[in-house]
C-alpha cells in the first residue's frame, strides 16, 4: 500500500470527517452525474459506509499528467486552495475528499523501483483483490518496449496490461494517450504505441476518459458512481461515460453562429465589427 497516502481500509463514517461535508460533496456528485435527486442519499449512504475502493493504477508511455493532476489534488491544501475548498469548489475539495474513498494499492512511481519485488508486489495485489479492484491506467501502450519490470518480470508491456485487466471489477483509461495513443503514435508511431481498448480488444468494463490532462471532476464523478452502483456510469460508442461527454463543446461555443454564417476572419487584427468573428483560421 502507497505509505505517501494515508489510506487506511476503513468506512468513511469511521472516521472524524464532518457529516456535512460528506451530504455537500453527494449533492455536487449528484449534479454531475444528473442522477436523480432520490440518489443523492444512496451516493451518502455508500461512501459512508463502504470500505475503501482497491486501486491498482498502471503506468506506459506518459507523462504523468494524470498522476500529476489527480495526486497533487490529494495533497493537503495549502492557503491558496483552502478559500475554495471551503466556498464548496468540487475541483478542490472534490477530488481531496476521494482520498477518504481509496486505497492505493499499486502504483508504479510511487510504489518499489524497477525490481523483481515489484512485480511480485503486484501480483500479490492482483490475488488479493481479483475481481473487486479498479484498475486505472495512464499512457499510451507501446507493443515493441519492453521497461524494467518487464525484463526483469519476463513479460511485455502488453501482458502485463492483460493480466491486470482481468482480474479487474472495472478500468479505467485515463487521459487522451491512454485512450486513443495521441501523440505518441504521431508520425511513423515508431513503438507502435495505441491506446487501451486498441491494444486489448476483448477488454471489459472499460471507461475511456480522453483529455489531456483528464479532467479530474469527471474521474471523481465516475469512481464514486462505481463505487455507488457497482458498476460503470452509461457509455457512448466510444466507451466515454455520458454524464462527462454527452454534448460537444463546440455546441456552447459563442462564435459557432458566425461559423454556420460564414463571418470568418483571416487575421488575428480583426476590425471593430469583426471582433466576434470566428477566427479558427488564424488560430
């Protein structure tokens, strides 16, 4: 267990965390996943109760944006974060209070080195846990690299994704390399890098998460309806959940009228009456 996180398997009620917290974090749950009010009680009821949710979190061709993202939020705040966590920002106080909900069990870069410990580490975690842990993965998996672990372990990057995945109760791939490969397969992909559902098509329970980072908001919103439901929020063709992708951006987007009418302006020095023009052109 990472010893950087204070995750202790206990229910959350066990705990000295003020109740009210707890209901304010249900309620803005609640809203982003739109479910309907009567959960809001189920969502509290569970995460008060539930022992911690098991996370084994695999690492590939990344830059550790993700980790970076989701375990700095992690931290204990420092001034500067406190005023928002307390006027209820779920950025921050979101995502600090999914500690309450975790046990990190495995994570490459926080867990042992490059050693032949470490695989049986994993191993032991993925016997312990077969079916009920949630396998979170970052970057784009390279099918000709073998790191580390792998030599030592005597397997690839791809066996290893494999093996994890199923035992797994749920996955997740988190950020726009995990999902697609984005720019590691730009060009001649010379490590014939993919993402996720690509590299082991016959994956189950798998939510895609693209972004680059992720957006943290979305990945608190889909582990605690896990963790409420037992299962994964409700999918689109490309396996992202519903709640977090369901419209385009673009469909806010102000000038996307002065798109369809095609009031388009070349240059970044627009005239007064072109101000809130469409300017995709020069970007």
């Amino acid at each position: 267990m990472v010893s950087q996180i204070d995750t202790p398997d206990e229910p959350l009620l066990s705990q000295k965390t003020v109740r009210e917290d707890l209901i304010k974090f249900s309620a803005q749950i609640a809203a982003v996943l739109a479910v309907p009010i009567i959960d809001l009680v189920k969502i509290y009821e569970t995460l008060a109760r539930t022992p911690r949710l098991p996370i084994v979190w695999l690492e590939f061709y990344y830059c550790s944006g993700e980790s970076e993202s989701i375990f700095s939020a992690l931290k204990k705040p420092d001034q500067h974060r406190q005023a928002s966590i307390e006027e209820g920002d779920l950025d921050s106080s979101g995502t600090k209070m999914l500690r309450n909900f975790l046990s990190i069990e495995y994570h490459a870069s926080l867990t042992n080195p490059a050693t032949l410990e470490d695989a049986d580490q994993l191993d032991d975690i993925i016997d312990r846990y077969s079916g009920q842990y949630l396998c979170i993965i970052e970057g784009a998996i390279p099918k000709d690299i073998i790191d580390a672990r792998g030599a030592i372990s005597g397997s690839n990057l791809v066996s290893k994704l494999q093996n994890v995945t199923a035992h797994a109760k749920a996955i997740m791939a988190v950020g726009s390399c995990a999902t697609s490969g984005n720019l590691t397969r730009a060009g001649a992909n010379m490590f014939r890098t993919s993402g996720v559902r690509e590299t082991v098509p016959e994956i189950q329970h798998l939510l895609n998460l693209p972004g680059c980072p992720v957006d943290r908001i979305d990945v608190v919103a889909s582990i605690v309806y896990l963790i409420t439901y037992g299962n994964l929020p409700a999918i689109d063709s490309e396996q992202r959940p519903h709640f977090a992708y369901g419209s385009e951006n673009r469909t806010f987007i102000e000038q996307m009228n002065f798109y369809k009418s095609k009031n388009i302006t070349s240059s970044t020095r627009t005239s007064l009456n072109q101000d809130c023009w469409c300017g995709y052109q020069p970007g």
